[in-house]
C-alpha cells in the first residue's frame, strides 16, 4: 500500500530525465542534446546531397587540409615524422579529432586535448569529405545510429561501460591517468556522435571497439549510460569528483578532523 | 529539601544499599582532568566508535550480507535487470528505498574514517609528547592493537557491499593470503569456501564485520579507557604542575558536560559530512565481476599506505624447487607492515631501553625537548606518507600533470631517501627550537621596539618573559646519557659489551640538547646590563 | 654541569583569574541566554529533520554551487540531524565554559607500585598457593595439564576444517580446452577473426558449457580474456608464441599476474597494457612481458586459432595457471 506507493515515488527520482520536478540542467541539457543532434544530423544531410555538392566539399576540405594540417601530416596526407597517416582513417576519425577540438593540436604533448574546436561544424564536414576521398574508412555515425535514447539500455550500457571502459575512463567515465602521462578523458559533456566515433575509430590511445565485439545497440546503450551518469544528480551530497576514495580521504583529514579539532580548541580555551 | 530533591535522594539511596556505589562514585565525581586541545582527540575515536556502533546497527537491519544472485528490480533505474549479489542489492535498498539510509551509510563510512584519522591523530600526540612513557606502556600496546584492528574493521566494511570496488579490494586481498609461502592456496580456499570469489566470503566477514571485531573492540576500549582512568591523565608542563599532582576540572560537573557536549559536537559533525559530502557512490560502481575494474581503483585512506607500498615494491619473486615466493607481494603487504607496527608496540620499550629511564612520567614532554624521539617519529611519517601518496599516485597525477611512473619512481626512491632527511632535518628543527627557547628565558621577548643609545647606537627592546613562562620553558629534565661499560675491570670486552655499547650511542644521540637555561645564568646576564 | 647550576623556579600554579560572568550578573545572564539560544537551534534542527522525513518528497533537486544538484530530502535531513545534534554539544560545552564553575583544582596522584612487603606477601600467597596444590610435587599432574591444555588447542583450528575444501589443483585450471569458443562479454556472441580491426580489442570469455545460462563469477575469475589485434608485423615473438596468435590476435589472461585485477587498459598507440590497481605495466608485442610495475610474471598468453566458419577458438587450454602468485606454482 504505502510502501508500493513510496517506492514508485522513488522510482520515479530516478527518472529525472522524464520527470516533469526535474531541475533547469535537465532541461538545459536537454536542449543541448537536441541542438547537438540537429548539427549532426544537418551535418549528415549535406554529406548525402548531390555529388555535385560533394566534391565541391572536397575540395573546401582539401582546401583547408593543405593550410590547416599539411605541414604535420604531409601534403596528401600521408603522415610525418610527428604525425601519422590519414590515408584510410576515414571521415568519422577527422569528424572526432577535429570536431572535439583535439585536431589541430596546441603543442605537441603527450596527448591532445578536448578544446573548443577552431573549425566550424561544416568546415570539419568539408575535411571529413576530403579524408575519406582518400581511401575508405569508418563513417561518421549517421542520425539513426546515435538514437540512444530510443535503441539503448541505460542498465545493459553500464554493464558494457564497466567491462569494456571503465578501466580507463573511471567508474563514473570522469577519466583516469593511462602510463607516461597520458590519460583517458572524462566523459562528461561529450557529444553522443563523438562517443561513437571514439569507440569505432580508436583515437590516440583508445583501441578500436569493432561493431562485431560490441554492436551498434550496444554502443548506443553506452552512450544512454554515460549520459544518464552524467545527468544524474549528486544523490548524497557533493560527488568529490567521483574519483573514489582518495578524495574522500583527503575530506576526512581535512574538513574533518578540521572542524573537530576546531571544536576541540574552543572547548578547552578558557572562557573570559 | 524541596520534594524534587527528596525523591532523588530516596533513587540514590536505594542503589546505594545494594551496590555501595556511592563510596566509590564519590570520589570518581571529583575526578581531575586536565584540560587541553589534544587531550580531546582520543575522546574523538570513542565518539566514532559509538557513531559506528549506532549507525552500523541501523544498517544491519536492512542489509542482507549474502551473495545469492539475484536480479536487482530497485528505484535506481541504471542497474535495473542487473544480476547482482543480494548484499549488493540490499546496500542499494538501504541507499534509495530506505528514508535516511542513504545519509546512515554515509555517517556510518564517514565516521569510519574519521575515527581511523582521530586514532592517527591521537596516536601522534601520544608519542610526540612522550605520553607513552612508564606507567603507560600497557595502553600504549593496546592503542596499537586498536589501530591495527582499526584498519582490518574498516577494509571488512569497505568488502561488505560487494560493489566493483570492494570487490577489488577482496580480491587483493585474496592475492596476499595466496601469496603466503606453504599454506597460501589452502587458507585462500578456507577463507573463500572454495575458489575466489565463492559464495562464502561476505556472510563470513559480516561476522567479523558485525560481531567479533566489535566485541573486542569494546574490551579493549574499555581496559583502554579504565587504565586511564586509575593511572590519571598526563599533563603537560606548567606553572604548579609536577610528577605527583594533576591540575584540571573535576569530572562532576565540568568535564561530564563538556565531554558529553563533545559527544554531540564529534556526531554532529559526522552528519554534517554525511548529509553534504557523497562517500562511496556504490551504486555508480557496479556489481563486482572478476572481469571488470575501474580507473583509480583504491582502498580507503588507512589502507592507502600498504597499497602504495604494494605499488612501489620492486618486481621479485622467487622460484625455488618448483616453489614460488612472491616477494613483491609479501615484502611490501606483509613483512613491512608487520614490522612496522611491532617496532610501533615496542616502542615505549625501546626507547626506555636505550636511556635507561625506568621512571614513572606524568608530564609530558614538548617535542622539541626529545629530539631523537620526535625525529623518528617525522621519519616514520614520511615513510608512511609517501607509501600514501603513491597509493593514490594516478590520481594525483592525473590531477596534477604529472606521470604516474614519475610518481612511481619519486616514491620509490623517495621512501628510502626522505626519512633519513627528515631525521636529521627534524632533529635540527628541535634543537634549534630548544636554542630559542633559552635565548627567549634569558633575553626576553623581541618588542619589535627600536632604542637610540645615547652614543647612537639602535638596539632592540627585549622584555623579560613572565615567571610562569620561564618554567614552563624550562622545567624538563635534561638526562645525560648512559655510560655503561664496555670493556670489564680487565680491560676485556665483555659478552654483553657490544649490547651497552649499541645503549651508549642511542642514548648519547637521545641526550643531545641545547642546555636550558637557569637562574644563574639569567641573574648573570641581568648583572650585565 | 646543571647541578651546580640553580635551576628557574616554578612559580606555583598561578591565582585564579575571574570570568566575567562570575563578577557580574550581566554577563552571567547573557551566557544563560546564548546557551538557551543553541539548544532551541538544537531543536529547530530536529523540527527540520521531522519535516525533511515527513514531508520532503525524495524526488526533488536543487542546484547548489560547488556542491551541484542536490537532493532536498536527502540533504535538509542530513543537516537537521547535524544541527540538531552539534547545537545539543555547542550547548554543553558554552554552559559549561561560562556559568561551571572554572577554577582548577589539583589532586594527588599516588605511585602505583605496591609497597615491598605487599609484594613480598603477595609473592608468598602465590609460593603458598602453589605448594599447596603440589604443583611443584606432582610433576605428573603438572605434564599431562600441559598435554590436555595443548591438545585441546587443536580443536577449534580442526573445527574450522571445514571452512573450505582443499585447493587441488583447481588454481591451476581454466575453463579453456582445446577448442573452445571465444564470445565477448557481455553478449556472448563468437567472435570471427575479421570482426577485429586492427588496434581493437574485445573482451572475451569462453563459451558456455550447455545447459549453463551464465557464467559464474569463480569462472570469470580465471577465464577472463582480452583479445586484442596487432598488426603481425608488430610482434617480438619467438615462433611458438608467434604460432599462437592469429593474422595478428592476441590473447591474454585478464587477470594480473601480480595481485589478480583486471589489466585492461590497453594503449592503441605503445601497445602497452596497464594494470590500474598497481600499475604493473606490460608489453603487448614481447607477450606480454613486464616493463614497469611490481607484476613480476607475464600475463598467461592463451593460444588461439580459428575453426572452419573462421570463428576464433582456443588452440590449447593455458600452459600456466592464470592469475596471482601461489606457493605451489612452478615458475
């Protein structure tokens, strides 16, 4: 009676991403979810008009290929001494390491960062084009594909997500430290159709997630965990970073012990 | 006598006729405790303990400590249809279906680690104010028992909720038993009934977890607590504060009030923790499977230490006769740590050894004042804290730009470098601070204020320091050190020689001191000016 | 040299100095007034833990900065039930510090050694008590004690026998044999040697027997497999090793040679594989070898191969027990 009631009640706390009591960053994040979507899917709409529009695309990405990365990865992109070949790599490759920001890279660390990409969504369209001229390779996910919230299982992706990533990126995909500094990133506000391609194209060190060993559906319920993580609000106070219990630690002989001997100190001084 | 008081008389009495109370609570009510700060921090580890009693009682009632799968149906929607273990799923019923569970498993971690904090805290009070010293060795051992239970406790309630960490965590353990020489795989598969991980381990360590470790936790609390009480607290130097007295608030009314205050203060700020800082998100974990592990899988903090030395130890094992050692396992999980905290229940022992003082101490001593003590003491720190921060060297180096084989190496190099430089660094703290202490009895304190002589010279004003000050600076006692023979009447070196002669030199380097400063090197220098 | 020396005397414990509160009613009044104000805080905490349990729905958030959205029941219960306690100790304690009495007292202490002829006394009770049992007299009394006393240590450590069965040679062995399908986990599915781009990596298990609907967690435990594709020219191995990879597949043990985590953190780039437990670091193209870390064994390489319809198979169980150290192991 009650209980069912109050159970449901709680059921319901956790599908916040439908619940009407859901706070403003739901919603915000909603919107950010469709705005993404739209690019992507206008993204994928210019790569299926006219051939006509293709090539002259090509061409922009050629364009912008021998000003932009020509000088790292040769003038047919064929790879130099820093950098490697893009003969192959295809479009959804270009697509993550120029639409995340890492490409073109600040210096030339360890590894690329995430960072606020320098091309415009068509211009890495264009590059994505002029790449994947060059030889066949993986293609940017396609709308249908990225549907996560409709083909994927929140609770089947964690399952995926702790045997097939989480050792790199963290329980709670916020990231962790690889060997020689490098690193895996966080998760966290990385867009649905760069997940993907970052799984299918294995960029830096990530290895390659083939769609045989882990299925379209099952990459789409990846993605459906790692947003629902990332929606999901702190449930017991401040998160510490979800990093585990180094943080913890550190509260514990700070905050503390720090209030309590705090508390110590006034209680033993003498009062005036 | 108003009627409020006649009814309390007539409780009292009526206790009194059966048990005699009132003889010995009389005396108890007047008991003196001295007051001060750091006299506080054990009272922290016995309010801990009562939290952790109280909330780890809330929890059993809805905890089901079994490892039956079963396919979790609860409101956290991302593990619906998850196959788990009913421990597992009964800690996410106690986190989301339970009102205020969530916030008593909270309490109940964070109170875990605060205690092991206030034990360390405590700890390091008691050694680096030489609290240890005859009479109190017995409590001494019995506070280094309490820690090292402290430490198994805490792991085994890390274990219980059969998350991905905790897991972890078994499984590491499960390679130290394994990794024992002969009888390894066979207390493995006792431990586990059968292979790892088996359906055995959580129910048993629940046990433990709830029962056993408890109980002798409260026996040796309470002799703990009893031994202080009979031997009285120790105090620290001070104007009219001897040997022989002890100077502080009696128990009734004062110290109860306040110590009973503290009592909520200490639960107080653990709900607090607990209701704004998130402590072990199980439910972002995962269920344990043997296949999966997280980025940054480590222990709690009191563990971090022996992780960090399991991460350091140089890659050695040995195959002999078809055997095999693990030594990167067994040196730095158990041969270390065993060692260190024997020498840590030595202690009080070794150091009265070594200096020949078999006398009762009730005052304590200022670090600066043992300098060989407090500069071993900031040795075995900085052993045990750079074996933590290498327990959590990905995170930090992830945090600070930093590698974690850098950290690796800053560590392993770093564990046997540092302390050594902290001895000597530490112990030329102290006496330089002893320098200052007889610079400050015999000149006075620094005003800041600027003179004109009348032949022009400037010199600082210094204003003599209180009297009380000037004892308190200056009532230890400076022990010289032994000199026991090292040869015999005939010029022969004894059997026992090479034993006096190792007491000789640890007592000599026990003995440097800055000489403190007396009246008559004061009323000299006051004929001067 | 300090003996002759006059040391600085103690001044003796110093005069009482007042509170304010004990020369004037004024501030007496005051501190009764402030302590009566944190015990109503105290039960204003209480009332807002009632109202948190009571009413607060479990299902409502609000963004706090730095701390993020937060759960108003869950942290309004926390914080009555902080405050109401913290407020009961601030209480005590200002009571307590303000309107107790304040002024020291000394009390003795007493040496704790009892005086010699108690212990010369309690030394004779002892001598006394024993001669009297003969203890010294009947030596045969005082063996046979000492063999039942010792014996009977023997039952609780036989008693817990049966804690668990005898290991056998159970460490040893996986459920892999000779030809037994790879399946991804989860998923279950076999894995063709084509679905394997080159740089991609599968974790694996092994097929399950009939009749069993899932794997166990103790198989899981040993079966646990990474399988990961290299291009073959990229392999530093010797020719037996090299036989038991396939176009470029290689397997692995997934549990740490060191302490038995999952190593699964495998670099695309330095083919390097990482343990993030210990961070025992391995090298893929040399099987596996360790070049960093506390491991000091290579992970188990598991020999693959593939059967007709091109599906990957295990070529042979493991030659070598999988997992952490244990005495009995060989090598």
């Amino acid at each position: 009676m009650d209980m069912n009631k109050e159970r449901n009640t709680v059921k319901r706390l956790s599908r916040l991403r439908r619940h009407r009591a859901a706070g403003p960053v739901l919603l915000v994040f909603a919107l950010f979810t469709i705005g993404t979507t739209f690019q992507v899917a206008s993204a994928v709409n210019t790569t299926t008009q006219t051939t006509a529009d293709r090539s002259a695309a090509i061409e922009e990405g050629r364009q912008l290929f021998l000003k932009g990365c020509s000088s790292c990865h040769g003038i047919n992109a064929e790879g130099g001494v820093v950098a490697p070949s893009l003969i192959g790599v295809g479009a959804a490759s270009v697509d993550f390491q120029v639409g995340t920001g890492r490409m073109p890279m600040a210096d030339m660390s360890q590894q690329a960062m995430r960072k606020t990409p320098v091309y415009t969504p068509a211009q890495v369209n264009a590059l994505a084009l002029y790449v994947a001229s060059l030889a066949p390779g993986p293609e940017i996910p396609g709308d249908e594909l990225l549907n996560y919230e409709r083909d994927g299982s929140i609770a089947e992706g964690g399952e995926l997500f702790r045997t097939n990533c989480a050792m790199c990126h963290n329980f709670a995909a916020q990231g962790g430290a690889l060997t020689k500094g490098k690193y895996a990133p966080t998760l966290m506000g990385v867009q649905p159709v760069h997940i993907y391609e970052a799984m299918i194209t294995g960029p830096q060190a990530m290895p390659v997630f083939s769609d045989k060993t882990i299925t379209p559906e099952e990459k789409a319920s990846i993605i459906a965990w790692i947003k629902s993580v990332e929606a999901e609000p702190q449930l017991g106070g401040a998160a510490l970073g979800r990093v585990g219990p180094v943080t913890e630690g550190l509260l514990a002989w700070t905050l503390g012990i720090g209030l309590l001997i705090g508390a110590a100190v006034w209680l033993a001084m003498k009062a005036r | 006598m108003t009627a409020r008081e006649r009814v309390a008389g007539n409780v009292a009495g009526f206790v009194d006729d059966r048990t005699g109370a009132a003889k010995y609570l009389k005396k108890s009510l007047s008991k003196v405790f001295p007051d001060h700060w750091s006299f506080l921090l054990g009272e922290i580890c016995l309010y801990s303990f009562i939290i952790l009693l109280a909330s780890g009682t809330f929890l059993t009632f809805w905890f089901d400590p079994s490892m039956r799968e079963v396919v979790y149906d609860g409101a956290y929607v991302p593990l619906q249809g998850v196959e788990m273990s009913a421990a597992y799923a009964s800690a996410l019923d106690i986190s989301f279906e339970v009102r205020g569970g969530l916030l008593m498993r909270q309490i109940h971690h964070w109170a875990a680690l605060i205690f092991m904090v206030g034990i360390v805290v405590h700890l390091l009070r008691v050694y680096f104010t030489g609290a240890f010293r005859k009479p109190r060795e017995f409590n001494w051992v019995i506070g280094v028992g309490l820690l090292t239970l402290g430490i198994v406790e805490g792991f085994l309630g890390y274990s219980l909720p059969d998350d991905l960490l905790s897991g972890t965590g078994i499984r590491i353990a499960e390679a130290i038993i394994q990794a024992l020489p002969v009888v390894g795989s066979y207390l493995s598969y006792f431990a586990f009934g059968g292979a790892f991980p088996g359906i055995a381990f959580i129910p048993r360590i629940y046990t433990v977890h709830v029962l056993l470790l408890p109980g002798i936790f409260l026996a040796l609390i309470t002799v703990h607590l009893m031994l202080v009480w009979y031997q009285k607290h120790t105090q620290f130097p001070g104007p009219g504060r001897t040997e022989k007295n002890v100077v502080g608030y009696p128990l009734m009314p004062v110290y109860m009030a306040k110590a009973g205050g503290f009592f909520f203060i200490v639960f107080g700020v653990t709900a607090f923790l607990g209701a704004v800082a998130s402590i072990n998100p199980i439910w972002l974990y995962g269920p344990y499977t043997p296949g999966q592990i997280s980025a940054g899988s480590q222990p709690d903090w009191y563990m971090g230490w022996l992780d960090g030395l399991v991460r350091m130890a140089p890659p050695l094992e040995s195959y002999i006769f078809g055997y095999t050692i693990s030594w990167n396992i067994l040196i730095p999980g158990l041969i270390l740590p065993g060692i260190m905290f024997t020498l840590l229940a030595l202690y009080p022992f070794i150091e009265s050894w070594a200096t020949g003082d078999k006398r009762e101490h009730h005052l304590l001593d200022r670090p600066r004042n043992a300098p060989n003590r407090t500069a071993l003491g900031a040795m075995a720190l900085t052993f045990t804290l750079v074996s933590l921060i290498n327990g959590g060297n990905d995170i930090i180096a992830t945090t600070f730009d930093l590698t974690i084989n850098q950290m690796m190496w800053f560590a392993r190099i770093g564990v046997i470098v540092l302390p050594p430089i902290a001895f000597v660094v530490t112990k030329r703290i102290c006496l330089s601070l002893q320098r200052a202490d007889r610079e400050l009895v015999l000149h006075g304190r620094e005003t800041g204020r600027l003179v004109r002589l009348p032949h022009g010279e400037f010199v600082e004003v210094h204003e003599p320091i209180s009297a009380e000050k000037a004892w308190t600076l200056t009532s230890h006692e400076q022990l010289a050190p032994l000199e026991l023979p090292e040869f015999d009447q005939a010029g022969v070196r004894r059997p026992a020689a090479i034993r006096n002669k190792i007491r000789n030199r640890i007592s000599r380097a026990h003995a440097v001191a800055v000489p403190k400063a007396t009246e008559t090197e004061r009323k000299e220098l006051e004929g001067h000016h | 040299m300090s003996n002759q020396l006059e040391p600085i005397k103690d001044p003796g414990l110093p005069a009482h100095v007042h509170r304010r509160a004990d020369l004037d009613e004024k501030y007496a009044k005051r501190a009764e007034t402030q302590v009566a104000i944190l015990f109503l805080l105290s039960a204003l905490g209480t009332v807002l833990l009632i109202v948190s349990y009571v009413f607060i729905p479990q299902d409502i958030f609000v963004f706090i900065p730095v701390m993020g959205e937060q759960n108003v029941h869950q942290l309004l219960l926390g914080l009555g039930m902080a405050i109401a306690l913290f407020f009961i100790g601030a209480g005590l304690i200002h009571w307590a510090k303000n309107l107790m009495p304040d002024e020291e007292v000394i009390a003795q202490r007493h040496e704790f050694r009892s005086n010699d002829e108690d212990r010369a006394e309690f030394v004779k009770t002892v001598k006394a008590g024993a001669s009297t049992a003969g203890l010294g007299r009947r030596p045969l009394i005082k063996r046979t004690m000492g063999l039942a006393l010792g014996l009977s240590g023997i039952t609780p450590i036989l008693l817990l026998r049966d804690l668990g069965p005898l290991p056998g040679d159970e460490l040893t062995k996986t459920s892999w044999k000779t030809g037994t399908y790879l399946v991804t986990d989860p998923g279950d599915r076999r894995i063709k040697a084509s679905d394997l781009e080159v740089g991609a990596v599968a974790q694996v298990l092994p097929e399950l027997a009939e009749g069993k609907d899932h794997h166990s967690l103790n198989d899981i435990a040993k079966d646990a497999l990474l399988l990961i594709r290299l291009r073959p020219e990229e392999f530093n191995l010797d020719a037996e090793r090299l036989s038991w990879t396939h176009e470029g597949i290689i397997a692995f043990s997934k549990i740490c040679s060191h302490m038995g985590c999952a190593v699964a953190l495998y670099e695309q780039t330095t083919k390097h594989l990482l343990c993030p437990c210990h961070q025992s670091t391995f090298d893929v193209t040399r099987a596996a070898k360790v070049i960093f870390g506390p491991a000091a064994r290579p992970l188990p390489q598991l020999a693959i191969t593939v059967d007709e319809e091109g599906y990957l198979i295990a070529q042979a169980p493991f030659n070598e027990p999988v997992g952490p150290s244990f005495w009995e192991r060989s090598s």
